[in-house]
C-alpha cells in the first residue's frame, strides 16, 4: 500500500470520528447510557475520576483492537484507522479535557477565535444539566454560530 492510501486513511478517520463523537455524545451519552454520562454535566463527586470516562476506554480499545487486526491478522488499514482514531482521542484529550474542563491546568490563556468558539459552544452544551434539550454535541467543529463575535 502507498503511504498516500495510508494517510488518506489516517485523515478519513480522523474526520470520521467528529462524527462519531458528535452521534455517541447525542445519542447514546444523552440516551441510553445517561447514566454514566450525567456525571460529567452534574459534578455530584469528588473524585477526579468520572463514570462518564469510560466512553474514553471504549474508543481506546477500538483502536488497539485496529492495531491487533494490523500486527496479527494482516488487516493493513487497521494501522492507519487505528491511529486515526488514537489521534482524534489525543485531540479531544486536549481540547476538552484539559483545554475546556481544566482538568489539568494548561492552556488557560488560548483565547483565539477558534479556542473562544470552542469554549462557547461546550459551555451551551453544559447549560442544560437534563439529557434531553441539549445542543452542540460535536467537539472540534461546532457550529458557525459561536465563532461570531459578540
């Protein structure tokens, strides 16, 4: 396979996982498993830990379930899809967690139009506290509407 298939992959997958994390977040955090999601919109612990994390392992162990496809049983785009996945996980680490949620303390100063829409849009997502009525549940691309100037 040329590196061009594999990046194409690679990026294809990346693109494919704003959507998936758009549908999972609204449809299945919102729906059916709002039970290990509700803690991330009501802070009703102590613990650093939150139930709702374990969405985290999940699309974890769909990307090494792609590199054991690779290395052992000769699915060659599970590499390239593998680590598209592993890099949009990276990003949403970045970006919502220690960007938006503060989890760690970085990155507190970013205060560029993309970083403003992007905490814009998260903090409309969190105004409503039920699983029902929400909005914006994409990560990296929200709406237009919150990069506009106020």
């Amino acid at each position: 396979m040329t590196i061009a298939l594999w990046i194409s992959i690679f990026l294809i997958t990346f693109c494919i996982m704003e959507f998936m994390a758009w549908f999972t977040h609204k449809y299945i955090m919102h729906g059916f498993l709002w039970k290990l999601h509700k803690d991330h919109h009501h802070k009703d612990h102590n613990s650093w830990w939150e139930r709702n994390d374990l969405f985290f392992i999940f699309y974890a162990a769909v990307s090494i379930g792609c590199f054991v496809g690779w290395q052992y049983y000769g699915f060659w785009a599970g590499l390239p899809i593998g680590l598209g996945i592993f890099a949009y996980g990276l990003a949403y680490f970045f970006v919502h967690d220690i960007f938006i949620h503060q989890r760690f303390k970085m990155f507190r100063n970013a205060n560029n139009w993309y970083a403003k829409g992007i905490r814009r849009a998260h903090k409309i997502h969190h105004k409503h506290l039920g699983k029902e009525e929400g909005e914006c549940f994409g990560m990296l691309v929200p709406p237009l509407k919150y990069f506009k100037k106020k």
